[in-house]
C-alpha cells in the first residue's frame, strides 16, 4: 500500500467508526459488486474537489505550467524537449488554482486555499506570496501591469504585476470566478449562476449579463466552469445549462428526463460574448459527450478550441466557427468527444496547435502528438473523491459534482415532481453530522442519499457499504467557503448581538459548531423542514427551501421567510436587519 492511502475497512479510529455508524454499519463487509474495484482507497489528506483552469503554456509556445492542487504544488515543464524542468512546492493546503503569465516569463498562480497568488519567474523559480482575500478563484493580466484577481467573497483585486503592491480592490458581489481584460474594462464571471459582470475602466458595473436561452428551451444557465480570453474584445465562457421542467424523483433514472439531445437534466454548453453587442451574447450550442466542463481553451489562431470533461473522461476539440456562427451552431452536437485512456481530465492548452491535456491519477500531461509528460507525485487517488466527480450512467451523463459544483450547490431551484421546488444543498463543512439529511429530513443518513439519489434518480450502480463509506469519508472533508471580513464591524457585531439574543431566537435552532440543531420544524414557510447550518449561508444565495429568497435581506420578508416561529424578527427595525445580514455574512 502507498504512503498517503488507506483501505478504509482496515482503517481503525474515531473517525471511521463515527461515519461506519451514520452509514448504519458495514454488515459484514460483503464483496463489492462485480463491476466495481475490490480495492476501496481513501487519500489520508482528501484531495479537494475539482476545479479545472489549473494549467497554462507561455508565451514562448513551449513551457507549461501546471497547477497541481492535489499535491500544493507548481510543476513547469518544456513541451519541446517533453522534460520536467521544476517541481516548486507551496504550503499544505494551499491548492493551487488559475494560472496567468504576465509580463513574459512572470507567473503568478491563485492560491484558492491559501487566500494568496504566488508569482515567480520562470527562470529564478523564487516563489513570493501576495495575501489578496480568503478566497482567490480567477486572474487576468492587464496590459497596464497589472493583475486583476477575482475572488468568492466578491473582492475583486488589482495588484501591481512586478511588485504585488495592491492598486484597487472592489467589493462587487459573492461568488466572482474568471476574469477576461477587454478593450472597455473587464468581463467578472459568476460561478454558480452564469451570469457576467461588465465593468468599465474605472471598475464600475455597468452591466450584468444573462446568458440567453439560445436552443434551449425549458433550461437556465448554470455553473460558469471556465471563462477566458478570446480576441481583444470578446470571451468564451464553458457553463452548464439545468433543466426547467419537473424533475421525476419517482420514475427509475428520472434525472435523465430530456430536455434536448439525449441526456439528462444537466447538459454542457459553451457561449460567446463580446463588448460590440452588449444586449446579446451568441447562443449557446450543446457540447455533447462531456460532463462537468471544467476548462476550456482556444487555439492561438482561434480557429479551435478544445474542452475538459471531467465527469465524462473525455475531450472535446473542434472548430470554432461550428460554434460561433449567427445561429450559435447546432442545437444538438454531432462532433464526438474524445476519451481519455488514463487519468481525469481537469484542465486543457495549446502549444501552437497542438492540444495540451493535464489529468489527474496519474498526474501528467497528455500531448496531442501522443506524448505523455509524468508529473510523477504521489498518488492520491480516493474512491469517494472518483465516485463525486465521474458520471453515474452515460445515458445520464452528470455526476455529483453536476449539482454540486466543488462540493458546494449550484444555486439552482429544482422543480420535483412529488415535492415541489427544492433549492440544491450545500455539502460543505460536515454534513454528515448534519443528518437527517434532505430539505425535509427524509433520509436517515448518507447510505440511504446514496440509494434514493445516485442509484434510484441518477441511474447509477448500487456500491458496496465500503465505497459508500469512501464518499461518506470524501464529502465529510469539503471546507465551508471561507468568509470574508465585513466591511462594518461595528454592525457585524451588533448583529451578532440581536442574532443570540433570547428575544429574538435565532440561536434557538441555529445553534452549536454547525450553527444548527438538526430537528425539523415549521416556521411558517408552509412545511416542516431541516434547519439548514449557517456556516458559509453567504456564499448559498438563493435561500430557503425554495430560493424565494435572493438575498439574505428578503429571507426576513414576510412573503418568504415565514413568520416570528422563524426567529422573533417582525419587530426589528430595517437597521436591525442590516445589521444581523452583516452578520451572517460573516459565519
């Protein structure tokens, strides 16, 4: 057995017995089914969920730099001479994310865990830290010097590119992702719903653009997995589009209800946009055969562009113009993606034109000429972690991850054939002590999720009580998203206050490490339902069981929150309010 795994029926300690018992015990550890690995491997150090966007050639056509957040490692390697030329270790759970180059031979890496970009240059290898915010996700590097740094807090930081001094930092919104520099100012992803921020020079927003339904009748967009660059003043942006029509929780497989092209109730699409036509974007086209689209890029000529399914183990590469014609390209894809042999596909470039594929278990990077780079390492492979990220059918074709992007929810209000709308769940910070899990508190523990959800809805194969127990392990170890700072303490604080004052109840329910008391109760929002945790409720919007609520502030509505068994907030002034949502912003 390698350092740094375990069989985890063998593994003995609080942990594994704690999880055994929510699972409602192993039964004797029977086989695993024919068609599933005898050996079930959990990682001592869970590797973290899947990002994408972790790798990048250089300007000179011939180094590449790969992120490697398994390990809080940089790798560079030469394409040319197909050689490792550095391996730069990071800090323990830094993991390592979005790479950009700029000015030439200068890199700077996000540092999604480590709150900080690291910038080295190529020659030196000399790594220094910049901190920017609790969460650093995408970066672009400005012309000017600069490199903007979205983050998932809603800081967006302008940092100077040879010395890392901080020359702006904005508050826009939560849940920023990728940044693309164009001619009028900048292009800000939003992450879980799609959507994208246009700011102009001055960092001002003036536009917040919705992506357009284009052939996809009875859909929303969701999830923004990748946004980059393409040309001066336009983007491409790799996203998934979620299905609007009721959703069968009773019908065998009913996540595979088709809304378009086959498939299931989540399909990949990529789309268009550009600063000339700010009132439209073209329509997104289908991208077939690649589940959970977690990078994209473009050749230098623009003339291809290639895309990473993690969830399918495939490549998707063709023309660009198939795509960005005036009618967006087919609703329905014809071109078939390409399957990885070995390892999980997680982000993708080009040399020139040759396609670059860094994949995971085992770490390397894949050539379009056949050559394969190993980027050695040691193994972290985790069952739970594979189970989470590969499709359960391909007749379905979405995954765990589908809905639950990084481990967390994709902001999407579902509509259920038997239950009506049900906002997706964040799996993050323990849920396992959580249990009963689901809005209504119908599922015991994690097997019976796993039963009603990834073999009944979701199609795929009953496991074993051992590789149930390896998710289990898995999802217990994703991190809430970290908080930022508030901006007023002084009102953080009073309504800290008002939110543990027996007059007012919130912590009533809300109460221990979690930030809840795992009962059901009704509290005047027309059911009995779980007490969610509150920890990291600012990065969940929409809220509630229903998403009526968009912002934390309209959760105290009486339209939508329920009434004073919610908390005795209906005499509270508006300032009150304020301040209790500043609070709450910051658990």
């Amino acid at each position: 057995m390698k350092h740094g795994e375990f069989r985890i029926w063998a593994q003995s300690g609080a942990i594994v017995a704690a999880i055994g018992a929510a699972l409602g015990g192993c039964g004797g550890e029977p086989a695993a089914p024919a068609d599933q690995p005898e050996i079930t491997t959990s990682a001592s150090r869970p590797p973290p969920p899947i990002s994408g966007g972790t790798l990048l050639v250089l300007a000179d056509g011939r180094t590449a730099v790969a992120a490697d957040p398994d390990r809080d490692r940089i790798v560079l390697a030469d394409l040319a001479s197909k050689t490792i030329l550095a391996e730069m270790p990071l800090e323990a759970l830094d993991e390592p994310g979005r790479v950009v180059e700029g000015p030439p031979g200068r890199v700077h890496v996000a540092l999604r865990r480590g709150g900080a970009v690291a910038s080295f240059n190529v020659k030196e290898k000399q790594i220094t830290r910049t901190p920017v915010c609790p969460a650093p996700r995408g970066m672009a590097y400005d012309a000017g010097n600069v490199i903007h740094v979205a983050c998932a807090g809603g800081e967006l930081v302008t940092l100077a590119a040879d010395t890392g001094a901080v020359t702006r930092s904005l508050k826009l919104e939560p849940d920023l992702r990728d940044v693309v520099v164009t001619p009028n100012g900048l292009f800000v992803s939003l992450f879980r719903t799609a959507k994208v921020l246009e700011l102009d020079t001055t960092g001002t927003v003036i536009m917040k653009r919705t992506l357009e339904d284009g052939f996809f009748f009875g859909s929303a967009p969701a999830v923004a997995w990748r946004m980059i660059p393409f040309g001066s003043d336009e983007a491409m942006l790799v996203h998934q589009r979620h299905s609007q029509q009721t959703v069968s929780t009773q019908t065998p497989e009913g996540y595979g209800n088709d809304f378009g092209c086959g498939g299931g109730i989540v399909r990949s699409a990529v789309t268009f946009l550009s600063t000339q036509y700010p009132d439209s974007a073209i329509p997104n086209a289908s991208i077939e055969d690649t589940a959970l689209p977690v990078d994209v890029a473009v050749s230098p000529d623009k003339s291809r562009f290639a895309i990473v399914g993690a969830g399918s183990n495939t490549v998707h590469e063709t023309a660009t113009d198939l795509y960005r014609g005036s009618s967006g390209g087919d609703f329905c894809s014809t071109h078939i993606a390409t399957p990885i042999a070995e390892g999980q596909p997680i982000a993708v470039a080009f040399a020139g034109s040759m396609r670059v594929v860094q994949t995971r278990e085992p770490s390397r990077l894949v050539l379009g000429d056949g050559a394969v780079l190993e980027l050695e390492g040691e193994s972290v492979l985790d069952t739970g972690h594979e189970l989470f990220h590969r499709t359960t059918t391909p007749a379905i074709g979405m995954a765990c991850a589908s809905c639950h992007p990084e481990g967390r929810d994709d902001a999407f209000v579902w509509s259920f054939d038997t239950v009506g709308k049900r906002r997706t769940q964040s799996l993050a910070g323990g849920v396992l002590a959580t249990a009963p899990l689901h809005w209504d508190g119908t599922l015991p523990g994690f097997d019976s999720l796993m039963g009603e959800v990834f073999t009944g809805r979701m199609g795929g194969p009953s496991q074993s009580p051992r590789r149930v127990q390896a998710i289990a392990l898995w999802v217990d170890s994703i991190p809430f998203l970290p908080s930022s700072p508030a901006p007023d303490q002084s009102a953080a604080e009073r309504g800290k206050a008002l939110f543990e004052s027996p007059a007012v109840g919130c912590a009533t329910c809300h109460s221990g490490p979690r930030l809840t008391n795992n009962t059901s109760v009704d509290v005047g929002t027309w059911g009995v339902f779980q007490v969610p945790s509150l920890r990291g409720v600012a990065a969940r919007a929409p809220f509630m069981h229903d998403g009526c609520a968009p912002t934390l502030r309209d959760r105290f509505s009486t339209y939508c929150g329920g009434d004073d068994r919610h908390g005795v907030t209906s005499n509270l002034s508006p300032t009150d309010i304020d301040d209790l949502v500043s609070y709450l912003e910051t658990l």
